[in-house]
C-alpha cells in the first residue's frame, strides 16, 4: 500500500505533466551521449558547524572533498534562521528536531554557525572554487502550509511574502559576489502558496528554474546509531543502482546535505567521498547544474535527437517550450491553448496572459495571428478551458503571415517561408504536434 508521501508525489508529477509555463522543474535530463555526467546539490548551508564527528566546519569539509575529486557542485543556501525566535526545540530523530515552529540551522540555537548572512565567507569561497549557488530561501520558511509531517510549522503568509524572502537572498548574494542565481529549490518541496499561487508563479518573478532531483543521496535521515552504519546507508544505494545500471545516473541531479541529520550528526561529507569515489570508478564527471543543462536541456529530447536545436532555440530565445516538468513530448498532439503559450513573443508578460482572452491576450507577432484567426472561427476561449486541437493549414498560414511582417530583408523572408513549407510538407496530413510546433516557431521566428 502507497503512503502518503508517494501519492503526494505522484499527484504533484501528474499536475506539472499538465502544467505549461516558463518555469522548468530540473529533476533529471536527457543523458548526454558519449559521456556519463551527473550533477551532486547541498541544501541548507553553509555550515561553520563541526562536521560530527569531526572537527572541520562540514561545508569547508565538503569543498575539500569536492576539490580532491575534481568535481563542482550545486549548493542551495540560506540567507539566516537566527530570527525565528522564540521557539522550542523538537525531539531529535524526528522532522521537528530542529525546532518546533521553525527550522533552525546548523541547528536549534547556533543559527550564527550557518547560512549566508552569518557566513559570508563560506558563500565566497563556494563560488570562488567554481561552484554554483541556488536560492533555498532567506528564511527557510516554507511557503505554504503542510499537513503531514510539518503541521506544526510556520510558513510564509502570502504571495508577496514569498517573493521577499526569496529577493532578500538573492540580493544579498548578488551584492557580496557578483552573482545572480538562476535556480530555486523550496523548503521542504513545498510548493504551495496562500492565495491559489505555487512555488513556480515565485520563481517566474525571479527568473529562477525551479531546481528538482532524481536520486537521494541520503544523509539527512535519523542516525541508526551507528555511525559508520550512517555513512554505508548512503553509499549503498548508489553502488547498487551503478551495478544494476551504469547508464541509470546519466543525466541526474543528486540531493545531499550541508548540514546535519535530524540526530545533529553529518555523515553527509563522509559518505560523499565514497559516493564520488563510486561515480569515478563508473566514468561519471560531476558538474554543476547549470554546466549539466549546458550539455542537455530537456528529460524527454536528448542533445543528438534532429528536434534538439530547434527547441533550445527557441528556449535561450525566451519562448515556452516544455511543460513545467521539462518535458516537451514532441509527439503529442498539440492544442490551441498549448500553441498559444508557446508562440508568445518573448519578453511578454505571462503572467498577464494566464487569465486572458486569445483574442486580446498578446498584439504582436503568431500569438495575435492565431488568436484571431481561432476567434473567427469561434474557438477562442479562456487559457483554462481551451483544448481544442491545432488545425494545420491556421498555423502554417499564420506562420507565414508573421513572417511577412518581421523586420528582415526579402532574402531571409524567403528563407523562413520556405522553411515553413518544407515543415509542413514533412509532417503530412496527420494533426500537429508539439514536435511540429517546435519546428513551425523556430523556423518562423529565428529562422532555424
């Protein structure tokens, strides 16, 4: 029988299946071909903490191990939890161990041993050595309520609230280094917020990804209380899915820990030294997140696939092309709402497309070509309620009406045109897909 947390899990994956928007949740991509690369995040530091039971700071610990395997990681700090007092310390070995309202970290009463604000230094050594660096909140709030296993905890009231805690780090980040994050992971994986928004309405205001993964490095769970038994429970599942699969990480993001388990021990940086010695021995290079979607942008469409320039083009350029769980499923058919997201110009607000009409929705560029020519034909509708499939001489007709409208000389006009055709021809009689789509837009709007 399925527990709650996996039907809440697979609830949530059906939900993003269905989602289409600019935020992409980055779980795992498509294996890169010729290579084994792996990606390896740390939430919740940095840590000055005593890497129990040693004696190094745990994330100094972490980047000395790091640097010895000639890998580069992915770490999803904090801003501060020093301000979420009074409060009372939970049970260890249990969700609340490190405070009953809130999360404290490292842990409950030595939030000055951790978090960005407290340990600037940590953050600019983590980017100095070639790092990259992730918003896991200023507070570590969640964003929204939860009912099972935080119930008690406390969460950021609204919308607004969010994206202040998450613009306060990425700031402070910003001002002590020079660098602007581009991802986001929430607390906990809460998603949801107060007043019908989700973690991905916050992220889209920052301009982040929403930053996933695909296989638990463990080190976070109660300790058995033993400690090298701790470490071996990290190790193990790794070595058992190479040995079933050497291929089975390719292209996957691996979560860790900067900080303690829920019994205050860090078993996290010792286990990661055999976890890298494992991927080694395997062939595996581990890179940054951002260096992993640099070699492979989407789970479903791997780097070699003919679709592949097409739609990266059409994603560096600003458009929509995958649904919110980074999946294009380039062979399903697509509808009117779908094609409509995907043919916004770039640069258009979504978020004030979401609620509007396709006939007034956007006034340049496909989007109003095919707005008003699905009008015409009655079919224009609310984003929510609109499914109806793409006919195929409307896009390919509008694709060519914008085309005669863009701002490039006569030669390259006809280069589109032509290009347009020779889609459409390729595709037959069969209804349009988001493969398809992908081409059309590419070609009508960059020319590839």
């Amino acid at each position: 029988m399925q527990g709650p947390r996996e039907i809440y899990r697979k609830l949530k994956n059906y939900r993003l299946s269905q989602k289409i928007g600019p935020v992409r949740r980055i779980d795992r991509v498509a294996p890169v071909p010729g290579r084994r690369v792996v990606a390896i995040t740390f939430d919740d530091g940095p840590c000055a903490g005593p890497a129990r039971p040693g004696p190094e700071p745990l994330t100094l610990s972490i980047l000395e191990t790091l640097k010895e395997a000639g890998a580069k990681g992915t770490f999803d700090i904090i801003g501060s939890t020093k301000f979420k007092y009074p409060d009372t310390k939970g049970k260890n070995g249990g969700p609340y161990w490190n405070g009953v309202r809130y999360d404290h970290y490292p842990e409950f009463g030595q939030d000055h041993l951790g978090g960005a604000v407290n340990q600037p230094d940590l953050v600019k050594r983590i980017v100095a050595e070639g790092h990259q660096l992730s918003n896991h909140g200023f507070s570590h709030a969640a964003f929204g309520p939860n009912k099972y296993p935080y119930a008690f905890r406390g969460f950021l009231p609204s919308f607004d609230a969010v994206v202040e805690d998450l613009r306060a780090l990425d700031d402070f980040v910003l001002s002590l280094c020079g660098v602007k994050m581009e991802l986001g992971r929430p607390p906990h994986y809460i998603d949801r917020i107060l007043g019908g928004y989700d973690a991905y309405d916050a992220y889209r205001a920052l301009g982040y990804m929403y930053l996933g993964a695909s296989f638990d490095g463990g080190g976070w769970q109660a300790s058995t209380g033993d400690f090298q038994r701790d470490v071996e429970n990290m190790v193990r599942p790794l070595e058992e899915a190479l040995s079933n699969d050497p291929d089975c990480l390719n292209g996957s993001i691996i979560f860790h820990k900067d900080g303690y388990n829920m019994s205050s021990e860090a078993p996290a940086p010792f286990g990661l030294k055999r976890q890298l010695a494992v991927l080694k021995a395997y062939g595996y290079e581990v890179v940054t997140v951002s260096e992993l979607l640099k070699m492979s942008q989407f789970t479903d469409l791997p780097p070699d696939d003919p679709l592949y320039p097409a739609a990266e083009a059409l994603l560096r350029a600003g458009y929509i092309v995958t649904y919110a769980d980074n999946r294009v499923r380039p062979s399903k058919p697509i509808t009117v709402r779908e094609l409509n997201l995907m043919s916004v110009p770039a640069g258009v607000p979504y978020a004030a497309q979401r609620n509007s009409k396709l006939e007034d929705a956007s006034d340049r560029g496909l989007f109003q070509v095919i707005s008003q020519r699905m009008a015409a034909k009655g079919r224009a509708g609310r984003f929510s309620g609109e499914s109806k499939r793409v006919d195929r001489k409307d896009i390919m007709e509008a694709c060519l009406d914008v085309i005669s409208n863009l701002s490039i000389n006569e030669e390259e006009c006809a280069r589109r045109k032509a290009l347009v055709l020779k889609r459409s021809r390729e595709a037959g009689d069969t209804g349009v897909t988001r493969g398809e789509a992908i081409w059309l837009l590419a070609a009508t709007f960059l020319g590839v």
